[in-house]
C-alpha cells in the first residue's frame, strides 16, 4: 500500500521500512483469506467465528490454524492501528498556519477516492462484459450500485472497500482528536480509548461496518503516536515474538467478536507496531527489510483493491461441490493464481494512479495553504488595525471618531 517514502492509502511520510514490510504482508494475508472462505460457507459460520478447541474434525482445524496465519480481520487492524499512528503523527508534525482540517481533509480523500474508483471502474466493465458473452456464470452489474461504491456511501460491488469507508469516516474523528489532544493533552486520548473500548460490544453503527471495532484501533494508533520515548525501552525488551505470536493465534481460543479478544490484539498489534517503530535489529526485522517485503509494502493498497476483481472471476468455482468439500486446498491455490494476475495490475496502479494521487493532495494543499494563508493573516491585520481599533475608539467614553 506504500512505498519508502509514502504511507499507504495516505500519502503521508514514514520511513520505517518494517512497517512498510508488516503492512504488505497484512494485504498479502487478505487476498489469501478471502480466496479460502469464498468456497464455503461453513467455514465462515463453523470455523472461522468457532473458538479452535470447539473444532472436532482435524480438517477444519488445519484449516482453522491457516484463517489465523492468514487472516484477513487482523490484517484489517493492523491497517487500522498504522493509519491512526501515522495520521495523528502528521497532524502533531503539522505547522500552525497549515490549515490541517482543510489539507489534511483533502489529502486523505484524494489518496483514497482516486485508486478506488478506477477499480471499481475496472470491475464494473469487466464483470459486464464477462456477462454479456457468459450470462449464467457472471451476473451483472447494475450503474446505481456502482455509483454508491464509488462514492464509498454503500458497499455494494467491491466487499473489502469497507475499509476505505471507514477510514473517511476517520478523517472528522482524527481531526476531533487532534484538537482535543491540543487543548488538554495525553488524558483526552486516554479516555477516549477507554470509550472506544466500551462500544466494541455493542451495536454501533451508522450505515457503515464494524464501527464497534475499528473505531478502537484507531485508537490504539492515535496512543502509539503519542506513547513516551522514555517507556520504548521497555517495549524493545519485550521484542517482537510474543506480540507477533498473539496478534495471530491467541484469538483463535475465543469467540471471534469477544472484547478479549479484540483487547488481546488490539495492545499486541500496539506493541508490535511501537516495537518495529524502534527499528530493532532482530531476525523478523531482516525478514521484513527483504526487497520482496519492501515491494509488497510498495504496492499493498494497490493489490488489496485489485485482488477483489480478480478473486471474484474464480467465484463460479463454489458452484462444484467437490471444490467446497477441500475450501483450504483449492482456496491456497486460488491465491496463488489470484497473487499471478493482480501483481501486474498492483504494480501499474501504484505507479500511474496511486503516486499521482499523492502528488495532486500534496499540489492541491500546498496550493490552498499558499492563497489562504496571506489572505487570512491581511484579513487578520486589518480586522486589528482597523475595524477593531474603530470599534474600540467607537465604544470607549471620551474617545470620537474621526469625522
């Protein structure tokens, strides 16, 4: 989703190469988790959301045990608490006379609208055509539907844009934080993570998904940017395996949607990502420094949007039922071929439509701040040097206008 220099999805700087690594293998793991559920719904309903020692057949365990290598839900958090840790660093890196509600605003929907809609506009032709020439295997795409996915105001076409849909409804909540931040320190965020603790259990949501849960990561991200240098020491005496270890297997023990466990990897994913922010010397860190991580890292938003179009061509095989009866061997080499064809097609996105997105929200800012801001303080000096000097001779006894 980024490369060395941009966060992906935000058009932000962040130059630590192991996020950047950890992000890409996140949407590696996303693309691999959806081509395994897709064959079956019982792996949704009895596996996937089942607690791993409820599990009787040794099959559906082993597969179990892959939806937790791969799954998709905590590479989603993962995205959720990076985007929080690096906008609120943004923001707190901000110059006072930037304007951030207006240029941060506009950056964040530019970074993410612009991939999307030719994605989406991609999928829409696509899927038609392939309708067109094979009507009984894929269906068509109504125009309403394509709109409301293009506008993230529902999610009808492409299922993991819902992550995008959230991170706009983001932008009003960092920026809150932010100020509130600004105005009464660390305490402000404090709480309000204690809030967004409290909602995971509960229904809240308002047109858009899983806002019980996301809101929470962010949170956790908006604590890493703010967390005390002095208290990073103890965060690299942890390390980085045991974090790592229960971001990935620990929920499979509970109820998927449990406060445990969302709690449980929510602080792992914390500390993992403040450990990895140290920039450590260890085995995973070479690991994730290698060119294929770098690349993945590179390209993630890009093959995290262009692997939905293409997983959706190998749908029709769910149809079979031997096919649905072997969901984990057919699901990994359904990944495979879907990681073949979307690499070219991330690779092209990223390069053509995600850096020039950058380059406009980063254009268009600059733009704004250079016209706004001299306009704003002429505005400012003249409001104090000659209506309010007005007003005041106008309003203090004994002094008249000048005629």
């Amino acid at each position: 989703m980024y490369n060395s220099d941009t966060f992906p999805a935000h058009g932000f700087s962040l130059r630590n190469k192991l996020l950047d690594g950890l992000r890409g293998y996140a949407a590696l793991a996303v693309l691999v988790f959806h081509s395994i559920l897709m064959l079956s719904n019982y792996i949704v309903t009895d596996v996937l959301y089942t607690p791993i020692y409820q599990i009787k057949e040794n099959y559906y365990k082993i597969t179990k045990f892959f939806l937790l290598l791969f799954n998709g839900h905590t590479a989603v958090n993962i995205f959720f608490v990076l985007s929080g840790m690096v906008l609120f660093t943004t923001l707190l890196k901000s110059k006072r006379g930037q304007l951030p509600i207006i240029t941060f605003s506009l950056r964040r929907i530019i970074r993410i609208y612009l991939p999307l809609i030719p994605c989406l506009s991609a999928f829409y032709l696509v899927f038609n055509c392939l309708h067109y020439f094979l009507p009984t295997i894929y269906p068509h795409i109504k125009f309403h539907p394509f709109v409301q996915n293009c506008f993230l105001y529902k999610i009808t076409l492409h299922g993991a844009s819902w992550t995008l849909q959230s991170e706009i409804w983001a932008i009003p909540l960092i920026l809150f934080t932010f100020y509130g931040y600004k105005k009464w320190g660390t305490k402000i965020v404090l709480i309000l993570t204690s809030l967004s603790i409290l909602i995971i259990d509960n229904d809240f949501k308002i047109n858009f998904h899983a806002a019980n849960t996301w809101v929470y990561y962010f949170y956790l991200g908006f604590c890493c940017a703010i967390f005390p240098e002095q208290l990073k020491n103890g965060i690299k005496k942890i390390g980085w395996f045991l974090p790592l270890f229960t971001l990935v297997f620990v929920r499979g023990f509970f109820i998927h949607s449990s406060i445990t466990a969302n709690l449980l990897q929510g602080f792992s994913i914390a500390i993992l990502i403040l450990y990895l922010s140290s920039d450590p010397e260890d085995k995973f860190s070479s690991f994730l420094k290698l060119p294929f991580s770098q690349y993945l890292g590179k390209i993630s938003f890009s093959l995290y949007l262009w692997n939905v179009m293409v997983l959706n061509l190998f749908l029709p095989l769910a149809r079979f039922t031997f096919v649905q009866l072997h969901p984990l061997e057919f699901g990994i080499l359904i990944a495979v071929c879907v990681f073949i064809v979307t690499l070219p097609l991330a690779h092209f996105s990223e390069k053509f439509i995600e850096q020039p997105a950058i380059r406009l929200g980063k254009n268009l800012s600059n733009f704004i701040i250079g016209e706004s801001i001299p306009k704003l303080s002429r505005a400012a000096l003249l409001l104090g040097n000659g209506y309010l000097f007005n007003w005041r001779r106008k309003t203090i006894p004994g002094i008249h206008p000048i005629p």
